[in-house]
C-alpha cells in the first residue's frame, strides 16, 4: 500500500529524530559531567542524555546504601567499599569522555553545570559524614549494652557466695577493664568508674553484712583488681578493700579463737598489715582470751578449760607477732596459759574424782605433782591420786575427797604373804600409801583350789612377813593392795571398820586360777 501524497496537501510526515551532532570539544563540560557523576547519582550521564548508564550508577548507590544501612559497629565491609568507589571513578572517567564533545541537555552553560557538580559532591561527603557519625552512635549503644550485660552480671553474683560467683565477678571485670582500655572516649568508658564502685560494694557485700569471715576471700580478690585495672581508673578503690581485709581478718580470728582457725587469720593479719590498728588489737585480744580460760578453770569444767589453756598456749607460739612488734607481748600470753595449764590440772583432778572418773583422776593428779612439786596443792593431789587409785577397784571409796590429814591412834599392822613386791593404798578418814617388800617364802594361793581354805594367809609362824605398823583413826579405811610386778594381776582389796582400842591386822596376798 502507497501513500498519495497529492490527496493530503496538508499532512506532513515528521523527520525520524537523530542523535545531536557532535559538539565542540569543551573541556569545562567534561569536567562538569565528570562532578555530576561523582555524586553518585549518575546525573552527569543524565545531562548527556545516557539513561541507561545513569540508572546504573542510582542501582550501585542502591546497593551500598542496602548493605551499608542500617549502620552498625563493623561497617561497610570494605571490598564493597573498593568496588563502589571503583564504579564512581569509572563512572566520572566515562562522564568526562562523553561530555567532552556532547551538548548538555541541561543547562546550556558548562560552568553552571560544574558548580552544581560541586554542590552535589556533598551529598556523598554529606553521607559519608552522617554515616561515621550513626556507625559510632551504634558503637556506643554496642559498648553500653556491654556495659549493661557485665552490669547484670555483677547483680546476679551478689545473690551469690563469693566461691560460687568468683567468675562471674572476674568475667564482668575484664568487661569494664576492656572498655575503660580499648574505647578510653567511649560513653561506656565514662560510666566504668562509678560501676567500678558498685562492683566494689557488691563483692565486698559480707562485710557490709558483718559477716567478716566470708568478707575475707572476697576481700583478698578485691585487692588484686589493680593488676587488671590501672590504679588511674580505679582511684581511692586501689586501696579501699585494705582497711576493711584487716578489719575482717581481726574480727574473724577473734570470733573464732575457740576453734584452731583463728591463727590463720591474725598471721595473715600481722603479715598483711603489721602497722594496722587492728594489728595493735591482737595482743590484748589473745591475752583477754587466756584470762578468760584461767577464770574457767575455777568453773563448772576445769578440765575444759585445762585443755583450752593448753591449746591456747601452742596456738598462740604458733603466731608471728615481729612485724608487727607484738612477739613479746604474745611470748607472755603463752607462757600465762602454759603456767594455768598446768595449775589448773589440780582443779580438773578434783572434779574428775566428784565425777567418778577415778582413772583420769590418777593421771591428771600425778601430772600435777610431777608439773608443780613446790605447789601448795601437791600434798593432796598426792592424797586425792592414791583415793582415786583405791576407788578404781573399791568405788565407795570415792564418795568423798580424801584429806590432808594424817596418823591416828589405832594401830593397824600390815603383813605381806605374796611373793611380790607390793604397794599398799588406804583411804578413808586419812589416806596415804607404802610398799612392801616380797615374801621369799610365800607362794600364789590358789582360788579354785583348796589351799585357801586349808590354809589362812599370814598365819604361819615359822614365816617372818615383811609387814609395817600404822596408825589410823576410828571410821572405815579401804585398802588395796597391789602387785609391783603388774604382769596382769589383779589388786586385792579389804575394808576395815577399826574402832577405838582394838589392834587390826592386814594381810596381803596373791591368788591364781590354777591349783
């Protein structure tokens, strides 16, 4: 099909448009099509009429902006970074080739279009700006939920025992060590030293509680922070766990001197802090202790207080008090329990005896005689030892303590018809003891047989008994009677009721089980 065109004088077919002639070459065009480009919007390419290249440069700005938003701590990762810039440099290249020699299609003037590429070269520098600064602003808001995180963790510990919440209290540390050294200008940072003195306030949390002996490990922790933590940051905190460790150790020890304990405390005490007032307090203290066990000896249970006194004495040897220019005045503390101690054995003799403890009665008795021979007491610790030993085989010997009474005017002839050596105890009205030599003579009676009966001991005259004559008062004495050989042999026993104008004879003899 044809078109006449004498039939249609008045249509005209329009002119098939055509790229723009090249233009004179012009450098300030390049250049301004170059800045256009650079602000990464691709409006140089739109100025030279390249719609396509400019959607390309608006689709990589995109892309950034989509990675790089919103900001955080790590930022744009910077291969991305490379790339882009890459992309604009190429992109401004390319721009300053095609505008060189091509019109823009706005404006007409090159130079106006070159300051407005100079404006808008803001925009990236603008957004450069504002994103470092919201990178930051991330960083912080990171660096305080960091602090917020070790700030929780300090006050879940303090519910705890410092044993159990010690990591816990040396992770959150390491927190606040980290921020205060590796972001010093962070807001995180100026927070860590008033935190510093919440966590100093909770670790130490038994001694605000005056539980001083639990403060005492936390305590100790508390004063090695300063490795971790430059004394600059922690200020007056470098020494604020010192006089409270004292304070705790002190008081520690002294309520604990009952138990073997309490020196561990005041030798880490006078080592720690030798010139502390709570060292000052420690020789009174011990020594107030001691005054307390020696009045106890005069108490309900001396023996307790016997051996209180004794432990106290090693105890308090065991303290070192040179540094703390204590050792004289505790060398004397020692010395008081270990002289009570010892003066004290008498009191827990006696009530060993009321008791009935007639055998630790013997021994305690006998170590007071041996510990103290010029005592005022030693005469009837000796009495009360032999009524002791007598009421260990005749119990109702021990209803009363013996005297220091002696002699009486009833003769009372004791003979030995055995042939060991043998020591002879009495008590009753006076008490008192002696030995006997053996009989050469003599033999074992039997108790199973008959030579008992047949024959009564300390009745032949042809034998000559090693005997000893003494005088004792009208009442009832117990005697026993014991083997100086020992060798398993049980003493004998006899109770005599002497009265007024008779003459009593003893007779002491051995038995065996066999015939």
């Amino acid at each position: 099909m044809s078109w006449d065109q004498n039939a249609h004088p008045d249509f005209v077919v329009p002119p098939m448009p055509t790229a723009p002639p090249p233009a004179p070459a012009d450098p300030l065009r390049a250049v301004a099509v170059a800045l256009l480009n650079l602000s990464g919007l691709g409006l140089g390419y739109a100025l030279v009429r390249r719609w396509v290249l400019m959607i390309a440069c608006l689709v990589a700005t995109g892309i950034l902006l989509l990675v790089a938003l919103p900001a955080d701590p790590d930022g744009v990762p910077g291969a991305l970074l490379v790339l882009y810039l890459i992309v604009l440099v190429a992109a401004a290249v390319h721009g300053a080739r095609l505008g060189l020699r091509t019109r823009l299609a706005w404006p007409p003037n090159a130079l106006v279009a070159a300051v407005l590429g100079i404006v808008l070269l803001a925009v990236p520098a603008g957004g450069a700006v504002l994103y470092d600064h919201a990178r930051d602003e991330a960083t912080e808001q990171m660096l305080l939920d960091r602090l917020a995180r070790a700030d929780e963790k300090v006050s879940r510990a303090g519910a705890q025992s410092f044993a159990v919440a010690e990591a816990d209290y040396r992770q959150a540390l390491s927190v606040y060590h980290g921020l205060a050294a590796d972001h010093p200008h962070s807001r995180a940072a100026a927070k860590v030293p008033s935190r510093l003195k919440t966590y100093y306030t909770t670790v130490a949390g038994p001694y605000a509680e005056q539980n001083y002996c639990d403060a005492v490990p936390p305590l100790k922790y508390l004063r090695t922070v300063p490795r971790t933590i430059g004394k600059k940051t922690l200020g007056t905190l470098s020494t604020w766990p010192d006089d409270r460790l004292a304070t705790s150790l002190y008081a520690c020890a002294a309520a604990s001197m009952s138990s073997e304990t309490w020196t561990t405390q005041v030798n880490d005490l006078l080592a720690t802090f030798p010139k502390s007032e709570q060292a000052r307090k420690v020789g009174p203290t011990v020594d107030a202790e001691v005054g307390k066990a020696v009045k106890a000896v005069g108490g309900s249970d001396p023996c307790a207080a016997v051996r209180r006194l004794d432990s106290l004495s090693t105890q308090i040897r065991g303290v070192s008090g040179e540094q703390a220019g204590i050792a004289d005045t505790l060398a004397k503390s020692a010395d008081r329990a270990q002289r009570s101690a010892v003066s004290g054995t008498y009191n827990c003799g006696v009530a060993q005896y009321k008791d009935g403890s007639f055998s630790e009665a013997v021994t305690s008795m006998d170590k007071f005689v041996k510990d103290n021979p010029g005592s005022a007491h030693s005469g009837r610790a000796r009495k009360i030892a032999i009524a002791a030993e007598v009421a260990e085989t005749v119990p109702a010997a021990g209803k009363r303590l013996p005297t220091t009474r002696s002699g009486g005017s009833i003769a009372v002839t004791v003979k030995n018809d055995s042939p060991d050596n043998i020591t002879v105890l009495y008590t009753g009205p006076v008490t008192g003891s002696f030995s006997l030599k053996a009989c050469g003579s003599c033999t074992t009676y039997s108790a199973l047989g008959s030579s008992l009966f047949n024959s009564k001991p300390c009745s032949d005259s042809g034998k000559n008994y090693p005997q000893k004559t003494i005088r004792l008062p009208a009442g009832t004495t117990y005697f026993v009677h014991k083997s100086q050989s020992g060798l398993g042999k049980t003493p004998a026993s006899d109770t005599a009721k002497l009265r007024s104008g008779y003459i009593y004879t003893e007779c002491a003899y051995t038995t065996s089980l066999s015939y």
